[in-house]
C-alpha cells in the first residue's frame, strides 16, 4: 500500500516514520511510496541517480565540483573478466552540465545481470557521501557505493 497524502499531513508522517523505522535504508518520505522504493524502475532510477550527483555536487568541497551539475546518465551492465559486474556508459555533467565523459558504477557481487538488479538499492542514500569521484582531465566518473561514508553536520 503506497504512503500518500490524502489522510492528512499527520496521518501520512505517521506512516513515514513507521516505515523509516522498519527499514533504516530506505528513503521513504511525503513523496515517496512503498511501490516507487521496492519497484524502482531502470529509467526511474536514471532520473533519480542525475539528481542524487546534483545534490552530491553542490556539498563538496573542492569549488570546481561544487558548481558543476549533472544533465543525464546512462549506462549498461558490464561484466569484466576479473571482479564484479559494474554499470558503464555516458554522463552529462560540468559547469554547464553538458561536459560528457564516461561514468562507472561498481556493483554488489551478487549482480550478474540486470534481472538481478533492484534499482533502489543502488541509489546512494542522502544521508551519505564520499561516494563520487570526479576526474576532470580523464573526463571519467566512478561511483562507488562502498566507499560511502556518513555525511557529518
């Protein structure tokens, strides 16, 4: 049954922090649903992942990365011979956001194709950072969940 608004602001926090409680990953707030968190879709989850980098971005602390924003990113599964399977392709991103360079994402062991893919679990949480690294000259993008750390206020 998907969180929504109609039952009132209380009713609907309510249910947020039930879940949050349930699940100490998930992302569930006003606006997200039960359905979007557990069935994320790939293009769902391309849009969102563009603006979780903007966010990621506009917090760093080197002034060249925190005015860059991202315009897309897309990729594909790829399996190397030696270590896990990662996400490959194309992202958008600099001063004006349409810089393109290439990107990769390391993914979990356990993913050899993209039926195992569960789209949520792959976006870096908000609460998180250090999980972007950007090589300008290369022109290269790596995400990397696993060297995600809390972010400190």
């Amino acid at each position: 049954m998907p969180i929504t608004p109609e039952s009132g602001w209380d009713d609907t926090w309510k249910q947020v922090i039930l879940h949050r409680e349930q699940d100490a990953a998930s992302f569930y707030d006003c606006d997200t649903s039960i359905v979007f968190e557990r069935g994320m879709t790939e293009n769902a989850f391309w849009r969102a992942l563009e603006w979780r980098i903007c966010r990621e971005l506009k917090g760093m602390t080197d002034n060249a990365l925190r005015h860059m924003w991202c315009d897309g990113v897309r990729g594909n599964i790829v399996r190397r011979e030696v270590g896990p399977a990662c996400l490959c392709g194309s992202i958008w991103i600099g001063k004006d956001g349409q810089t393109a360079m290439q990107f990769t994402m390391a993914l979990p062991h356990n993913i050899a194709s993209k039926n195992d893919i569960v789209w949520s679990k792959l976006m870096p949480p908000d609460d998180t950072t250090a999980w972007l690294s950007v090589d300008v000259k290369r022109k290269l993008v790596t995400i990397d969940l696993s060297k995600a750390e809390p972010v400190v206020i």
